[in-house]
C-alpha cells in the first residue's frame, strides 16, 4: 500500500494554467469549425430559399469537410492538457524506496534517452516513465523518498522539485514557459 496524497491547489493551479494557455492557442481552430460550419449551414439554407442557388448545396460539402478538420485540429490540440488536468484529481503517491534510472532500449522513443522509475524498498517496480531529453540517462539506483504520479511521473526526489512541474506561478496563459529564465531542460 502506497501513501498518498492530493494534488495542492497550487499544483493544481500549474496545470490549470497550462489547459488555458493551450485553450488559447485551440481558439484559432474554434474559429475556423465555427467559421466552416456557419458556411455550410449558410449555403445549404440558401440552396433551399432561393430557388435559383439550389444547386449551390453541391458545394456545401466541402465546408462541411473543412469544419470537421478544424474540429479535429482543436480536439488534438487540447486533449493532451485536458487529460493532465483531469489527471490533478487523482492521488499524487509518496513511497520512501529507490528512484531507477536506465538508459533507452529497444522500445523507446527517438526523443527517449532512458527511463525513471519509482521501486519499493525491495526493489520490485512501482512504476517507471519514459525520460525525453538529449543525454542517455546513467544506470544507476539511489534509495529516495520519492512523490509521483501515474500519469505524470515524478514530481519530487527527497522534497527536491524534478521540474516536472514548474516552481511558483505561471506566467499569463502558460506562454513562455520553455524558455523562462533562459533556462533548457535537458538531463
């Protein structure tokens, strides 16, 4: 049995902030679904009142298709963060064992340099995360007290921030926060 804990409403607030910065960049396709499908409906209604435009409905179709990518498009864009935040409302779990680092394999991906993992005291898995950054993780084990989450991965080693979630506030709709301080984040 794992210890756990919620997600602080500061945390919570970090995540929060992010969904809406991405909501904001997702306007430009909300726009164009509701643009695209204002034209649909416009040419089909006036294909049906105005006798002499009937055959315009031939061309609705393609707006119809044009609203349905847009839709698409601003689905993709805020399924990610919106599944993040739906995640905050699950336990963030606290287990005093071993952080595992290892180097990638065979299944990881192109931007993968390795794996993180939490383990239980004896060493069994708890669960482990794929790790994106430049450098091939070392391998190696170190006994910690440890904070994760499922989804996200781990929050903090010893009460130390892993940067998984950036200290203090976000800046206005999360815009700027890659390159904040001048700071990379590469391991």
């Amino acid at each position: 049995m794992l210890a756990r804990r919620g997600w602080t409403s500061q945390e919570r607030a970090i995540v929060w902030r992010g969904l809406t910065g991405r909501f904001a960049l997702a306007i430009e396709p909300l726009i164009g679904t509701l643009f695209m499908a204002a034209l649909t409906w416009g040419i089909v209604y006036r294909a049906q009142h105005v006798p002499a435009d009937a055959t315009l409905v031939k061309i609705a179709w393609i707006f119809a298709l044009g609203a349905i990518a847009f839709a698409g498009y601003f689905l993709a864009v805020l399924v990610a963060p919106f599944a993040a935040y739906v995640q905050t409302f699950k336990p963030i779990y606290i287990l005093d064992g071993y952080v595992r680092y290892r180097g990638p394999d065979e299944r990881s991906r192109i931007d993968g340099c390795g794996y993180a993992a939490a383990l239980f005291p004896d060493r069994s898995l708890a669960f482990e995360w794929e790790w994106l950054g430049k450098r091939a993780l070392p391998n190696t084990t170190i006994p910690a007290l440890v904070e994760f989450s499922l989804y996200a991965g781990i929050h903090k080693i010893d009460g130390k921030p892993t940067g998984l979630l950036p200290e203090g506030d976000l800046p206005l709709l999360a815009i700027g926060i890659a390159t904040r301080h001048g700071r990379r984040v590469d391991l």
